[in-house]
C-alpha cells in the first residue's frame, strides 16, 4: 500500500480483470468510481486500516479456496474429463 497526497493505493499487480475481481469482491474497503479498474493498482478507501484489507484479503483466499476443494479433500480445478 502507498499512500500518494490523499488518497491510498494498494499495487497488486493482478491486471485489469484481476483488479476488477478484487474491486467487487473486495467494494467495502475499494474506492470503486466509474472508470474501470487500473492494471496494476486499485485505490483504497482513505480511511481503511492495512490490518483490515489483510483480514479481508485473507477471507476472500479461503472462501475461493473452499470452492477449490471436494467433500473428500480432493482439489477440483474445473477441468472436465473427456467424453467417452
């Protein structure tokens, strides 16, 4: 996170699509305006604490996670297998 006069960025370096995945998921601590989300960086809200986006960030890593992986601990990628 850098903070540039008065406003806070958080360089992700996730690209467009990735930032713009991050900016929804993450709309209670990102300054989503109507431009469309920056390649490398998003701008934080001014007010939001770094501990706060970590705890989020993390939040966000384990539900996606959680997703990944089947009942029986296998991980599923969402590959099909080939028709037969």
């Amino acid at each position: 996170m850098e903070r540039q006069d008065d406003e806070l960025w958080w360089w992700t370096g996730a690209g467009g699509r990735g930032n713009g995945t991050l900016a929804a998921a993450l709309d209670r601590v990102v300054d989503v305006d109507d431009s469309r989300p920056d390649k490398h960086r998003l701008r934080l809200q001014a007010e939001v604490d770094p501990a706060e986006l970590r705890t989020l960030a993390a939040r966000l890593a384990d539900e996606r996670a959680a997703r990944l992986v089947g009942p029986a601990g296998e991980v599923d990628v969402g590959v099909a297998e080939p028709a037969t």
